[in-house]
C-alpha cells in the first residue's frame, strides 16, 4: 500500500511537472508572435510619416502666411484707428498723467541730475560710473522732454533747455577766461622748473602789467587824446613850438636821446597841455581833468595794492595748519591724473621734485642748532656793512647830481657827463645787490627770511638814492624858480614892445603876429623833472637788459661750449651758470614802479613807456630763465613772501606820494607851460573850478572840510581807527593760534588713546575667555529658574509637569527626580552643551557612577 501511494504521488508530480512545461511554451510563443507584429507595425508606421512630412510641411506654410495676413489686417486696423483718433488721443494720453505721477517724474528727473553732477565724487569703479552715467542721461534725456510736451508744460521744458545752455555756457566762460590769463603757461612752466620763488617774481610781474594798463587807459584817455584832439595844434602856440634855436638840432639822435627837441615840446610831457579852462566843443576842462587825473592814480595804485594785500591775507589764513603730514600729502596728492602731454608732465614732475626739496630745506632748517654767541656776531658784522654800502651809494648820488648841474650851464658836454647821473644810478643798482647777497651769507639766514632781509637791504638802497637824487633836484628846481621870475619880465617887456612897435607905424592896422618860435621861453621846472625820470626809466631798462644777456646769456654759453676743454669744471666750480636774483629783480620792479609815480605827474607819456617796458620784459626774462639760468641750490617756498612785496609797494607808493604833494601844495607852477600856469598854486584849480561850475553852498562846504580844524581831527580818527583794527586782527591771531594747540592736543590725546587700546584688547580679550562660562552657567540657571515660577493660567505659581514632559534646566522627567538634580558648581567645570539630553538618574553619568541610589528607577528611558 505505502509503494502504491508512493507511485501514485509520482505520477502526480510528473504530471505536473509537464503542465507547467507546456505552458512555458505557450507563453514564449505569444511572446514572439507580439514582437513579430509590433516590428511589422513599426515598418508600416515609418512608411507613412515617410510620405506625410510634406503634406504636414505645406500645411504649416499654410498656416503661417494664413497668420501673417491676419497681422497685417490687425496692423492696418490699428493704424487707421490711431490716424482717425492721433488729434483727440494726443492730448489725452498726456494728460493722463496725474499730477502726483509728473511731481514724482520730476523728482526722478531731478534727482537723476544731481547723480549726474556728482557722479565724479562717488567711490565706484569707472565700468559701474559709465554704466550708472549712461542710464542717468538717458531717464533724464527720455522723462524730461516728455514732461515738456503737452499743454502748460512748454515753459517747463523751456526752462530745461535754458537751465542746460546756461551751464553750458558758464562751463565755457571759465575756460574762456583761464585761457584769457596772460601768460599764464609761461609762468607755470617756470614754476615747475624753478620753483613758486622764481615764479612769484613773474606773478607780480603780471600783476604790475596790470596795474600799469589800467593807470595808462585813464592817463591816455582823459588827458592825452583831449589835448591831441580839441587842444591848439602843434606850433600854434610857444609851449607847442620847438624855439628858434634848437630848430636845428631837434631832430639829431643825440638830441632826441636826451628827450630834448621835438619830444620835449610834445604830449609826452608837462609842458605842452594849455591852461585854457575849457577847450572843444565839448567844453572839457582839461586842467581839472590833468589834477583829477594826477590824484586818481595815487588812490587807485592804494587802492589795488591794499586789496591785494587782504586778499593774499586771506589765502594764507584760509590755508590751515599746513605743518602736519606735509609729506604726506605731497606723496599721496601732487599728481594731476588729467595729464596727457608728456611735456606737461615732465613739468609736473619737476615741479613736484622742488616742493619736496623746499619742504626738506624747510624742515633741516627748523631742526638746526649752532652756536649762537657765533651767529650774532656774524649778523651785526653784516649789517654794519651793509650800512657803510648804503651810506656810501647815497653820498656818490648827491655829488654826481650836484656835479651835473654844473655841467648843464656849460656847452659842449660829452655824452657821459650828460647821463652821469643815471649811469651811476644804474651802476649801483646793478652792483649793490650782489654785494649784499655776498655779506648776507655770514648770517646763515632761512631762506625765506635771508630773501627778506635781502629785499629790505636793496629797497633801502634804493629808496636812499631815489631821495638823494630828489633832494639834489630840488636844489636845481629852486634855481630855475628864480631864474624864471627874470625870463618873465623879459617875455613881457618882449610881448609889449612887439605891440607898441607895430601900433606905433598904423594903429588901424592890426599888429603882426609873433612867431612863436621866437617868443622868449622859461626854464618849465616841470618839464625838466619830468625829463630826468624818464631817462632813469629808460636807462634803467638798458641796463636790465644788457644785464641779463651779458651775466646770464653769454655766460650760460661760455660754460657749456668751453666746460670741454677748461682746465677745471666750469659748471661745479667759477663762473657756473647764474641763478636768477630774486631780490634784485623785484625790487628793481618795486624801484621803477616809484619812479613812474613820481614821474608820471610830470610827465604823462611815462606810463606808456612802463607799459612796453613790462611786456618785454616778460618774455625777454623768461626766455633768460629758462634758457640760462638754473633752480637755486637752496631751494625754498617764497609763495607766502606776496605780502611782503605787496608791503614794500606799498610803502614806496606812499613816500613817491610825497614829493608830488608837496609841488601840488608849495611850489608855484611856470608862468608859461602847463595846463597850471598863471596860478600861484597847482590845487587852486579846484577852488576856481567850484566856483565858477558850482553852486555857492557847495563852495561854502568845500572851504569848511578844508578847515585845518577838520582835517587834523579827521587823520587822528583814521589813525585811531587803524591802530584798533590792529590790535583786534593781533588778537585773533592769539586766538586762532591758542585753538590751534588745542585741536594739537586733543588729536595727540586721541591717538594717545588709540594706541592704549590697541595694547589693552589683548589682556581684556584673555580675561573675557576665562570668564565667560561660568557667566553663561549662571545666565542659563537663572532663565530656568524663571521658567519653574511661571504658570500657564496665571493661578497657580508652579506646574506639575506631566509624563513625557522635561524641563529645560531640570534633568528627570517627573517630580521625584527633583532631589538628583546635581549641583550648580558641576556646571562650571562641565557647561551645558546644545542637543544632549541630561542623563537620568540611576543611569552612568559623564564620571562613570550613576546619579541616583536606585539604578534603573523610572519609567521612561532616554532616547539616542
């Protein structure tokens, strides 16, 4: 039985063995016949996407010229509905604007405007300034002409336009004007090869050329062209006419080089203006013109040189505290990036090389010590001498002026002792400075104030020949007023005897005229004074000039074409080219500018001389200093040294003041030339003037001011007035100086503290990492603390916490675990750390013991 059932059980399995053989066949069959028909499929897929591309193709042309005309049509429609409506929408689409939106594109517009003007200042790289440029001018170039269109909106945009020409225009001005400053490359090329001492000589150069055309204009307009044009022609009259004996030689060179013949009877001089009151048909009053005139020019020369001086004040106030981090700031900030010639950056170049020289002269000069016992001694040596010299040249003027009024009474005199006065003058003038330069080094000066100590030296040397020169004048000035008392009479008795003849023949028959060649003259003191001022003009300039090229020129060129075959160096040793003499050069300016404001009453024609002799003078001297000339071995800074030209200037304007008001208010004039004569004062043509022209009250103030009782009371108020003003600009001086410490001082006391800070952070640093987790302990401790008092609903103070609930400074989860908290000194050695749990107690700890006596006691286990 048990075979059977093992046979059938067999059986079974081989049947069931076969069963699932045939249907793997099966299903393997129907496997292979869907691949079959899926790849017969896929051929006959292919086959009909082959031959429908094309007709989808033509369709989809189809489609877009379809959509292309229907464009066109909506274009068309669009446009005819905008041609039939432009004229109604115009005005309603801009004003469709309110007003709230065009104030805030108007702030937009505005605000992009100021980004334009400030765009150079911001700190951005020049690709975002470009860029943030771009789009700026093009909002505003967009939104502004939109803000202009439209009804009430044309003035704005107007404005705008305006507003832009306007800048435009005044951006144009200013180059306009610096390219109008006289040669104001010149000196900046001098500047930055010389420095700003050589250069300020050239500056107030200009500034005297200035000056000088101003003065010449009102001289030549109101007194010269009046003459010439309404005045009595020339040879009309004796003070026109060249007298009978000089006819001859009146155009000779020798005559005409002494301003003798024809130039000394034309407008150039005193002499030839009338005295006629009125003259022309416009009844222009000549005499008050020519003292008016003569005054004006004192005042405006005080005038300018005094507003010169304030402003130059004002510059050197305004400047600052320039003795802090001058190196510095010439490192960091000399370059001008705006270059792109390379000459003109060579120039820059130099130009900053000699600053820094000037401001190490500057600072090795602050810093030495010598003897000084040894220094005194030196400096009185020099002086003394220096008196002697001057002393000297004044004694040798007096004599030579005197000598030459001999020689002007006796005929036939050389050349020489013709202009033995100016040539003598010139000599000292040309010799003197460098002696004093050469006894000024025994005093081992500053540069800056041996340059003043020098100009104070020569302006005294001049100035003391200038007033010997007038005081010998004077003597011959007398001569010629007494002299002239006799020619007057002889002129009448002539006059009177002319007259008397020819009535005597036919008193019916009017007398002839007298040729006024022969009508005897008189010495005109004017004239003569006036003569001898021009020729120290004059031979001052020839001497300058052959100076220059003879010392300089020449000189410059035998050192470099022989320096090759010289036994020595000639460029380090004698003779070496030639510094330009500072000193000298101005003061002799400072000199001949007194000299035209002496003369130029006595001689109106002077200025005009000055003005040609300044406009050679500048390009004749800066070709010299360019060309033959080098920097100074001791270089220095002479800029602040403008207002000590301006007050050498001033004070030969005053003292050349005085010889003119004293012939205005003592001398009489000549009875015969000049617009004076006939009055026994100069100044009484004011008082015939008020007269005569004014009403009566006029005159009766007039005669009041000039009370001696006024006038002394008024110049003691003025200089009362000016003492005041003094003293209150010395104390804010103190003032400005007292403050200046004291932001010395607090600077000094904030870098003090800076520097205690910067050696303090590190110690403080040391202390605040060693205490900061007990601090943190204690914080943390004490927010857990506050959060066991709070209770939810406000009525009970404390909270039990539930299963599942821990606290965030409790370590157990239920009330009981309360008394295994551990203590608060275990936190100090080991802080809490973020994102781990509290061990339970009863559970190993950190230190290897549980916390709690029953181990494992609690319900909840802690999860990892």
């Amino acid at each position: 039985e048990d075979k059977e059932e093992d046979e059938s059980k067999e059986e079974d399995n081989g049947s069931q063995q076969n069963r699932a053989s045939r249907r793997k066949n099966q299903q393997r069959k129907t496997r292979d016949g869907k691949k079959a028909r899926e790849e017969g499929s896929q051929k006959k897929n292919k086959g009909k996407t082959a031959s429908t591309k094309d007709q989808k193709e033509s369709e989809n042309k189809e489609k877009k010229t379809t959509k292309r005309g229907k464009e066109g049509e909506n274009k068309q429609k669009k446009d005819r509905k905008s041609s039939t409506s432009s004229a109604s929408s115009n005005s309603s689409d801009e004003e469709s604007l309110s007003e709230e939106e065009l104030a805030m594109l108007k702030e937009q517009v505005e605000q992009k405007k100021k980004l334009i003007s400030t765009m150079r200042n911001k700190p951005w790289r020049m690709v975002k300034k470009l860029s943030v440029l771009r789009e700026a001018q093009d909002f505003v170039e967009k939104f502004e002409g939109a803000l202009g269109k439209g009804k009430g909106k044309k003035l704005y945009a107007y404005k705008m336009m305006m507003a832009k020409k306007w800048v435009k225009f005044k951006r144009d001005f200013e180059n306009f004007k610096t390219q109008c400053i006289p040669w104001e490359m010149k000196i900046k090329e001098v500047e930055s090869h010389f420095g700003s001492s050589v250069a300020s000589y050239f500056i107030f150069l200009r500034w005297m050329y200035g000056v000088n055309l101003v003065l010449f204009g009102l001289i030549f307009g109101l007194v010269i062209i009046p003459e010439v044009l309404m005045g009595m022609p020339y040879g009309s009259m004796p003070r026109k006419t060249v007298p009978r004996a000089e006819q001859a030689t009146a155009m000779d060179f020798s005559v005409l080089w002494d301003f003798e013949g024809y130039i000394k009877y034309s407008a150039l001089f005193y002499g030839y203006y009338n005295n006629q009151r009125t003259i022309g048909w416009l009844k222009y009053r000549l005499p008050m013109a020519y003292f008016m005139v003569g005054i004006s020019v004192f005042g405006y020369s005080l005038m300018v040189v005094i507003r010169s001086m304030a402003r130059n004040a004002n510059e050197s106030t305004a400047d600052g505290d320039d003795d802090n981090f001058i190196f510095s700031w010439k490192m960091f900030t000399s370059w001008d990036y705006l270059i792109g010639n390379p000459e003109t950056a060579d120039n820059k170049f130099a130009s900053i090389t000699t600053s820094f020289k000037e401001s190490i002269v500057d600072e090795q000069e602050s810093n030495k010590d010598e003897n000084i016992h040894l220094r005194r001694f030196l400096r009185v040596l020099a002086n003394v001498l220096i008196i002697c010299c001057l002393c000297g040249s004044g004694y040798l003027i007096y004599f030579v002026v005197k000598r030459s009024q001999t020689f002007s009474k006796m005929q036939n005199v050389g050349w020489y002792e013709r202009n033995e006065v100016e040539i003598v003058m010139s000599l000292l003038g040309m010799f003197c400075p460098p002696l004093f330069e050469t006894i000024a080094a025994l005093e081992n000066y500053h540069p800056r104030i041996g340059l003043k100590w020098q100009l104070g030296r020569i302006f005294a040397l001049f100035l003391g020949n200038l007033y010997t020169f007038l005081l010998a004048l004077m003597d011959d000035v007398n001569e010629k007023l007494a002299e002239e008392d006799v020619v007057k009479n002889i002129t009448h008795w002539t006059l009177l005897g002319h007259h008397n003849s020819s009535a005597g023949n036919d008193s019916t028959v009017t007398p002839p005229p007298l040729d006024p060649a022969d009508v005897p003259r008189g010495p005109c003191w004017e004239t003569t004074v006036g003569i001898e001022f021009v020729r120290l003009t004059v031979s001052d300039i020839l001497v300058t000039y052959i100076t220059i090229l003879v010392g300089d020129f020449i000189r410059a060129c035998f050192v470099r074409f022989v320096n090759y075959c010289w036994c020595w160096d000639l460029e380090a040793g004698f003779p070496s080219y030639a510094e330009f003499d500072i000193s000298g050069n101005v003061l002799g300016l400072i000199f001949n500018q007194g000299m035209i404001w002496m003369g130029s009453f006595y001689a109106p024609g002077l200025v005009g001389i000055n003005v040609l002799r300044l406009l050679t003078s500048m390009y004749f001297q800066c070709w010299a200093v360019m060309s033959s000339n080098v920097p100074h071995e001791r270089v220095f800074k002479a800029s602040k040294s403008n207002n000590f030209y301006m007050g050498l200037l001033l004070l030969i304007l005053f003292l050349s003041l005085l010889p003119v008001a004293y012939t205005i208010m003592s001398l009489p004039p000549s009875f015969d030339c000049g617009p004076f004569s006939g009055k026994k004062r100069m100044y009484d043509v004011i008082q015939e003037t008020i007269e005569l022209d004014f009403p009566l009250f006029v005159a009766k103030i007039f005669s009041y001011v000039a009370n001696p009782g006024l006038i002394i009371p008024a110049i003691l108020l003025m200089v009362l007035a000016i003492y005041y003003l003094n003293a209150v600009s010395e104390a804010y001086q103190r003032a400005n100086a007292e403050l200046k410490k004291k932001m010395q001082m607090q600077r000094e006391e904030e870098k003090s503290k800076r520097n205690n800070k910067a050696s303090t952070n590190p110690m403080l640093q040391d202390l605040e990492d060693l205490l900061t987790p007990s601090t943190k302990t204690e914080s943390t401790l004490k927010q857990a603390e506050d959060k066991k008092i709070e209770s939810p609903n406000g009525t009970s103070p404390v909270r039990k916490p539930g299963r599942g609930e821990v606290l965030d400074g409790s370590p157990m989860a239920g009330g009981r675990g309360a008394a295994f908290t551990p203590p608060s000194r275990v936190f100090v050695t080991q802080p809490w750390t973020l994102g781990v749990r509290a061990p339970y107690p009863g559970q190993p700890g950190p230190w290897g013991h549980p916390l709690g006596p029953v181990p494992g006691r609690g319900r909840g286990q802690p999860c990892y």
